[in-house]
C-alpha cells in the first residue's frame, strides 16, 4: 500500500522562499510614503471613497429608522 500511494503522490518540491531578505525594502518603502510632501502642501485624509458612502448611508439609516440603532448597536 504503501508503494503504491507513493507511485500515486507526485513528490512536492520545497520552497527555499526568497533569495534575499525583504524586510528592508519594506522599511524604505513604508519610510518614502509617511516622508513624502503632498504637492498642495495640504495633509490630506486616506480614507477611500467607499467608506464616506458607507458611512453617509448609516446616517441616512439612523435617521430615518431610528429604532435601527439598537439592532445596529448590536452587531458593532
């Protein structure tokens, strides 16, 4: 039995992972978003446009159901 699942089982060849070490490009990248200077001079918000239309929504939900807010309450 046991020949046969080996016959059976094709042999996974390992993976070493990368050839050299990532972590600090990773740092130099992080270090080049928080240090760059916006070209308006303004400190802007990260926030994707998603999220503003989500949280209009909840407004629009609260306030025209406001017996909504307990069950909404509920499932933060």
């Amino acid at each position: 039995m046991k020949k046969l699942l080996k016959a059976a089982v094709p042999k996974v060849e390992t993976d070493d992972g990368p050839k050299r070490d990532l972590w600090p490009d990773t740092l130099r990248r992080l270090d080049e978003k928080t240090t760059a200077p916006s070209s308006s001079g303004r400190v802007g918000f990260n926030v994707a446009w998603f999220d503003g239309v989500l949280a209009v929504g909840l407004l629009l939900l609260v306030a025209s159901f406001p017996a909504a807010i307990p069950l909404l309450l509920y499932y933060l």
